[in-house]
C-alpha cells in the first residue's frame, strides 16, 4: 500500500517529454513520485490510504520561486508613495529596527502566503540587502517555513561596503547598535549555513549570498575595473561555498558582469552561482552567462522598463532563465501566474513581438527551469518518477478557468494563486481544499498584524503609510515635501 493516490486529473507533468495525461494520476509515497501514469492504469495497479479525486483539476508540480525577501511581508505597501527612497527607508529598518521574533512571525506569514499560492519551494534572501551579522534572524525564518511546511532556500551573506558596518539588536526593548566587520558577518552568514543546508530532512537548505556580485560600482557609472575588495569577497564567498558545498546566489545588474569575468579564478559566475535581476545588462554579458552556466531569474516589474533582463536572448543561447515574483513588497504577491502573465506582456512590449514566451515555456520558468536554477531539479520541477512529491492541484470548477479545454494556456493565462486547491511538500499533504493542515491559519494572521503594528511604531513607518495630497483626484502623484527625506539619517 502506498501514502497517497492522486486520480482522475489532468496531469501536467513537466517531463522531459511534457507530457500532459487527460485522465491522469500520481502515485506516492515515502515522500516521492512512484509513478505517474493513465488513472485506470494505476488505481488497478495500487491501492492507497489516501485517495485524492482529482476530477476538474489540474494537477502539476509544485512552483518554485527562485528569489524573495525574508522581511518583505510585513512591509507590504509601506513606502511606495516614496518609491524612490523605498530601499534606503525598509533597509534601514531591517538593519536597525526589527526583533529577532520579527524573523519568525514574518516567516510564517510569507510561508503562508506561498502555500496558498501553491508555491512549494521559495528562496528567501533576509532584508532587502541580505543580513548575517547573527545567525539568528536566519534560524527563526527557517524554523517558521518548517512549521507551515514549505521548502525554504536560506540566503544570506554581506551587504554591501563600507565596513565596519552599524547593525542593531533589540535587548529587553532597547536598541543596542554595534559596528560589525566584515569578517564577522562572514562568520554568521557561515553559521546558518553550517545550521541550516540540508536541514529539516532537507526541506530546507541555505545559499552563500552576497548583496551584488560586485560592490564597489553604481551599475549607472561608468565602469574601471574591480577593485581589491571586490576580488577579496568573490574569494571569501567561493572559500565558503566550496567548504559547505553549497551554492552562490546575489543580484546583478548592468555592468557587474563584464567586470566579474574579469576575476578569472574567483569569478562569482557559473553552474553553481545564480543572479536575480540582470537587468540593463549588455548582449555580451548575455553571452558570458550563457556560456559560463551561470543561471539567471528575473521578476516582472517597473525596472524592466527602464532596464530590462534580455530573457529571450538568454533562453535563445541556451541560459536558464526563472521568473520570480521578487515578493512581496513594496507591492508584489506571491503569486506565480501573475509573475507569469506580467513577465509575458513586458517582455512582448519591449520586443513589440505579441508571440515572444509562449505559454509553455512561462510554466517551464516557475517550475523544471527555476529547479535547475536553484541546483534542485535532480529532485524537484517535474512530476516523475523517483522525484520528491512536491505536488499541486488547480480547480478547475470555476467560471474564470472554464471551458476546461487547452488547459495549460488556461492556467497559465487566466488562474491566479487563489485557484490552487491542494498541495503537497515531501509526500505530505499540506493544504486541503485550501485548509492548511500544519498550522493555525487564523493565529499566524493574528500574529503577524500585531508584529507588524509594533515595528511600524518602533520604526516611525507611519509616516510612510497616510494617502499623500496627491493621492486623490490627481493624474500624477508627487511627493509631499513632508516625506521628501527618509527619517533617518
């Protein structure tokens, strides 16, 4: 007898073949793929303790989203009416004005809302510039994404220059600010990995994560050469990915590749290194990922307007290329369909080409292809045999998704995250007709309005938040000369 017995849907395996099975089934247990196969085929073939009728659903894998923020869900809007100052504003509160028990309450909201969105595996880097001054904020938002289920990439490493850099604890309500040196922020980003990769039955791992992949340029400037301390943290962070065996993940932007490859032994590029963003790079720094195997993910945005990542031209040089949503602030969701469609339409008007990314390859780019960007498809992205069970179910009974014909353009163009009806993570089943099983769905929403509330006030984030005089009524917003400067210093 095996776990689990999924029947009577349309499977949408992601195999290499992409094989789409109309009256499909997957068969599980001890937490992996059996089989998957015709229903009739394999209701005659096991029998199970539990049986799913998967009749007017879709049934694929897991999404996985290549690239989020730890921190970001309880900030959700704060500050977009200043969007220009958006990052300085929430970077410093998350250097300064957050509690280690802040990580943990965030943490289960953000594993909570990717669930629900049917999202079984997502990276989170801790703030908006990743921090690693004390291994803790990285254990209470591993321990969250543990509770609530969801697999969770871990990545954290050094912001950028200069250092020694000013970090704050809270102490018994108080602020206790040190400067911390580079090397000691090193230490910590060593101590979660050494804590967390491979941990909770491998549901969790963690990632060697620098801010940038070269720190001493404004991506805008014009470009020289690294400097010594860009060669020295592409050294450091190669030294620690090799000792724990893991993997480098960082942003990049226009210009910082061209320079990177420049570093021939330390170059922070190749198969085992993955870049977020990418955006204003050049046709040759185009080429040097491709070539190198470099993995590149993208998320749909403004900035791809003004700097956009040239994902088709990747994708046509064989790179591979994942969409995030980057979520969730300062106004994104986890939602993987609609990362999908924004992606498609700034892409097509940017190319002014209506047929760039079919919908074939946007499902391939939150699923098979973001699993190899994140060193995991051996395992994850595909429904297959012998894979870890990280399954998800759509319904399909509903008006937005009917008729129930050319199904995966139906998904990929007309669902949301809101449609996904069940999930399972590691062979267990987490979500139930959107019940969550692991935890107290309405306590964790309780928890984190409250967390929320106290860092608002801790952090003079009320001012961020009041509808501007521009707010109603106008065609252009401005911003108020009351908020023209963040509050800090």
């Amino acid at each position: 007898m095996i776990d689990v017995l999924l029947v009577n849907g349309v499977v949408i395996t992601m195999d290499k073949d992409r094989r789409v099975i109309a009256d499909g089934a997957v068969a599980i247990d001890d937490g992996r793929i059996v089989e998957v196969g015709d229903t009739a085929q394999l209701t005659e073939k096991y029998t199970a303790e539990r049986v799913i009728d998967c009749a007017r659903h879709c049934v694929l894998p897991g999404f996985i989203d290549a690239h989020g923020h730890g921190g970001h869900s309880l900030f959700k809007t704060i500050a977009t009416d200043n969007i220009n100052d958006w990052m300085p504003i929430i970077t410093n509160v998350y250097k300064h004005e957050v509690t280690d028990d802040f990580w943990y309450y965030e943490g289960k909201l953000s594993a909570l809302e990717r669930l629900k969105a049917g999202i079984t595996t997502g990276v989170s880097v801790l703030g908006s510039m990743s921090r690693s001054d004390d291994p803790v904020f990285a254990l209470n938002h591993a321990q969250a994404y543990a509770e609530v289920g969801v697999r969770e990439i871990v990545c954290t490493g050094p912001c950028n220059p200069p250092w020694p850099h000013p970090f704050s604890r809270w102490v018994d309500g108080k602020k206790v600010t040190k400067e911390v040196t580079y090397e000691e922020v090193l230490a910590g980003a060593e101590a979660v990995i050494e804590a967390l990769h491979h941990a909770n039955s491998d549901r969790t791992r963690a990632y060697i994560t620098p801010f940038v992949i070269v720190t001493s340029i404004n991506p805008s400037a014009q470009l020289f050469g690294l400097t010594d301390f860009d060669r020295y943290q592409a050294r450091k962070i190669r030294e620690i990915a090799r000792k724990y065996d893991t993997r480098i993940h960082s942003d990049a932007f226009g210009g910082m590749i061209h320079l990177a490859v420049q570093d021939k032994e330390y170059a922070l590029l190749g198969p085992d290194v993955h870049l977020q963003h990418c955006r204003g790079i050049s046709f040759d720094e185009a080429k040097i990922l491709a070539e190198t195997g470099t993995n590149v993910s993208a998320s749909p945005g403004f900035g791809q307007i003004n700097a956009w990542t040239p994902i088709t031209e990747l994708l046509e040089m064989g790179a591979t290329v994942a969409i995030t949503t980057d979520g969730t602030s300062p106004m994104t969701p986890f939602d993987m369909f609609q990362a999908m469609r924004r992606m498609q339409l700034l892409q097509q008007a940017a190319l002014r080409d209506y047929f760039y990314l079919p919908p074939g390859k946007l499902l391939e780019m939150v699923t098979i292809d973001a699993a190899r960007c994140v060193g995991w498809d051996d395992e994850l992205g595909s429904l297959e045999a012998g894979k870890k069970a990280d399954v998800i179910t759509v319904n399909m009974q509903q008006a937005h998704l009917t008729p129930e014909t050319m199904h995966v353009q139906r998904l990929v163009y007309q669902a949301v995250g809101g449609d996904v009806n069940h999930v399972i993570v590691d062979g267990q089943l987490v979500m139930d007709q959107r019940q969550v099983l692991t935890v107290d769905e309405q306590r964790i929403l309780t928890e984190a309005n409250e967390e929320a509330a106290r860092t608002i006030a801790r952090a003079g984030l009320a001012a961020y938040m009041q509808p501007g005089k521009y707010f109603w009524g106008h065609a252009r917003a401005y911003l108020d000369e009351g908020r023209a400067r963040p509050l800090f210093s």
